[in-house]
C-alpha cells in the first residue's frame, strides 16, 4: 500500500480509526437473489405483506467490488454491510464454504480500500428452516444462532473491524406503539400462515414480525451469548454490540406521556445487555400519549417513509442514551427517504451539529454512517423510498452517486471539526 493515508495503513492493520464516517447496507436488500432467506417465502406467498418482491435487489452480490471501491473513493472510512445467514446455512448444519468465501472477499476487498469492516451478523432475516422452526419465539433458537456466530467469527474474524449481532432487535416493541402498524395485524398474521402452509411448518416466526414480548427477551439472550461466543472465537479482537432503533421520544404539550413507559419497553433492556457499543439508528422523532404514539402534526414535513422527517431527532437520541449508558455510542444509521437529493444534503447538514455539539458535551460518539450507500428495496415498501446516496437503475443496475455522495463524502475527508477528540 505504497503512498497510502495513514488512517488506510491502519485500517489494513486492523485498527480502526478514531472517527468512522461510511454508508450502510443490509445483505438482503440490496444483494438480490437470497433464496433461501424467510423473506423470500413471506414476498412469494399469498396474502403477502411486501409491495413487490425484492428479487435481484440491487444486484449487489455481483458488484460487491464496484460498490466498495465507489464508497472508499467518496472519502469514507467505514463500510457496514451485513452477513445474510441463510447463505451461510442455508439447511440446519448445512454450511456453505462458497458464501463462507464470498464474504471473506467482501471484507478483504473493504480492508484493500483501506475502510474498516463494519458487520451486521444479523440485519431482520433468517434462514427459512430457522423461522419455521419457531426462531426467536421459542429458546431452542438461540443455540443455532450462536453456532452461527461462532462459525463467522472463526473464519472471518480476523478481517472484522466491529461488530453487531443484531440489526434493531427492538424493532418490534418500537413498532408496537405505532397506531399505523396495529391495523396490519392481521394481515401479518395471515402472511406468516401463508408462509407456515407453504412449507408445512406449523408456526412461521421471522424476527420482529412476530410478539416483541415473546421474542425480545430471547434475542435478548440470544445477542449475550453470541456476544460472549464472538469474543471467545476471536481472541476479542474487535468491540461487539448491538444497534437499536430509536425515534426521539417527546412528551405531548397537553396530557398524559407514555415516554419513560415506552423507553423501558424499547431501549433499556437493550442497554443494560452485555455489550461494547451501542449503535443509534435514528429517522425522526415521535410524540408518546400514556399507551400509543400520537399522530404527527399535519403540517410537518414527512419523508416517503410516512414519518416526519428530523434530522435534529438524532441530537436527542445520542443524549437519551447517554444518561442512561457510558458504552460508546456510534451512529449506524441516519437519512431520509426522498426523490429530493438537495433534501438528503440538508438533512446531512442539520443532522451533523447536534452529533458534533453531543460530542462537544463529552458523549463518547466514535462515529457517523450514513443510510444508505445504494438505493435498495425497503422491506414492506419495496423500491418507492429512495434513502440511497448512490442511485440504482432498475434496469442496469447502473451506479450514480448523487450530490449527496460527494457532499458527505468531502464531510468526512475533512473530517471532525477541530478539538472534538480531544473532548472525547
């Protein structure tokens, strides 16, 4: 690496630096063609819960290589992308060397561009036997997740930079509060019978979808035993944590707030879980009545997500966690979804402030990663909303970065303004 920067060298010799600035993408958003994934059969069933299937996706899979180079030379230094188990094993204990190698590609080529490896080992799905097997809804799934973290860390440890087990585990207890999800009930509930029929399974339980009550406290357990197995399997070479969904709560201007009741269920129990880091993925902010969110002001500004659109929500976010935690925070995902790329620039611009005046304050924030480097299908919403920096032709999968790319991309070459690490 003749001529290489020094945060390059040292992110080749697996040091991570200081500051992260990058992207994220989850696998089976943007890869295409995950098969064996319990998604897959949720999008090919009828009724089904997704707009459209995601099928090819973004073709990531194939253009991994032209994906990583193209974030490394926008001037990031981090790439969070995701392992999609059902590659990996695709039946129970049937391991798949081919994809064991093909991530092992992914992390070299990210260590080669001089960015640090950030990994999802977890982002939503599992492999179908898993769900029909009752997944995270019943304890015996926990063990075949923590084979599953093991198995990775032994062969892929050592070009790990960080990690998290999960991906918004506590997706589940956030949603639950939301008065626009409980109508879908039973249409969820109909999709995972669908599903459970389609392969004569008598239960079908994917993460999230199913009871947070029932689920949270085995992921819970799940995330601390593959957080103990990570460490043992790789000689603790690199800080494991977890990533939590998190809106800005506020307490209505009149009447009774469900805030600290909705904390406990959503955010505190995954604090107080073993764990490194914590990862803040923030979008916008909500208004909490005594048992529900309150709907939005109609004269708020939404993204195509049907949310109002907050980057000051992040701000308050890294604040409430940090009164309730001294693990590091990192900021693993934060955007908007819109067609409006100058919107997308200055909710970059509102947004980084209050990261910065966190910081300034004496929070321990080690980094910003932007969702998401690619435009790619949104769960249930499938190719509609646009959160990528870099857009996707449907056709060709053709790559242009828009203007939001170069401007976060400059952010991050110039780096923290002047003295917020010494702060730290």
């Amino acid at each position: 690496m003749a001529g290489a920067s020094a945060p390059a060298l040292a992110a080749a010799r697996g040091e991570a630096p200081a500051f992260l600035w990058g992207t994220a993408g989850a696998a089976y958003q943007i890869e295409g063609g995950n098969h064996a994934s319990d998604l897959w059969v949720m999008e090919h069933v009828k009724p089904t819960i997704f707009r459209e299937p995601s099928g090819d996706a973004a073709d990531a899979y194939n253009r991994v290589d032209q994906d990583i180079a193209l974030a490394a030379s926008l001037g990031f230094n981090t790439h969070r992308f995701s392992i999609e188990w059902s590659r990996i094993e695709p039946e129970p204990g049937q391991i798949s060397l081919a994809a064991i190698a093909y991530y092992r590609r992914v992390l070299e080529t990210i260590r080669r561009h001089g960015m640090t490896p950030f990994v999802t080992y977890n982002h939503f799905t599992t492999p179908r036997w898993f769900a029909a097997g009752g997944g995270f809804e019943t304890r015996d799934g926990v063990a075949p997740f923590v084979r599953y973290c093991t198995l990775i860390s032994q062969h892929l440890g050592d070009l790990i930079g960080i990690a998290s087990t999960f991906n918004e585990p506590n997706l589940g207890a956030l949603v639950s509060w939301s008065p626009a999800i409980r109508p879908l009930r039973p249409y969820i509930e109909a999709s995972r019978k669908a599903a459970a029929a389609a392969l004569g399974a008598p239960a079908w339980a994917p993460p999230v979808l199913g009871d947070f009550r029932v689920q949270q406290p085995i992921m819970i357990e799940a995330h601390e035993r593959a957080y103990e197995a990570i460490h043992k399997a790789s000689n603790g070479r690199y800080p494991v944590g977890v990533t939590l969904s998190l809106n800005d709560e506020r307490a209505p201007a009149s009447g009774a707030s469900g805030v600290e009741a909705k904390q406990a269920q959503v955010m505190l129990p995954w604090l107080a879980a073993q764990g490194d880091f914590i990862g803040v993925q923030n979008y916008t902010w909500t208004e909490v009545g005594p048992d529900a969110d309150l709907p939005a002001p109609k004269n708020v500004e939404l993204s195509q997500m049907g949310y109002p659109a907050a980057p000051e929500a992040l701000e308050g976010v890294i604040r409430t966690v940090a009164r309730h935690t001294r693990k590091p925070i990192y900021v693993t995902e934060n955007g908007v979804a819109t067609e409006d790329d100058a919107r997308r620039v200055a909710f970059i611009d509102k947004a980084l402030p209050g990261v910065f005046a966190c910081m300034r304050d004496g929070i321990d924030v080690r980094g910003y990663i932007h969702w998401s480097l690619l435009d790619n299908w949104e769960w249930f919403s499938g190719y509609g909303p646009k959160f990528g920096l870099v857009s996707v032709d449907r056709t060709t999968f053709a790559r242009t970065p828009k203007p939001s790319a170069r401007h976060l991309g400059a952010i991050a070459r110039r780096g923290l303004p002047a003295g917020l690490l010494k702060v730290r």
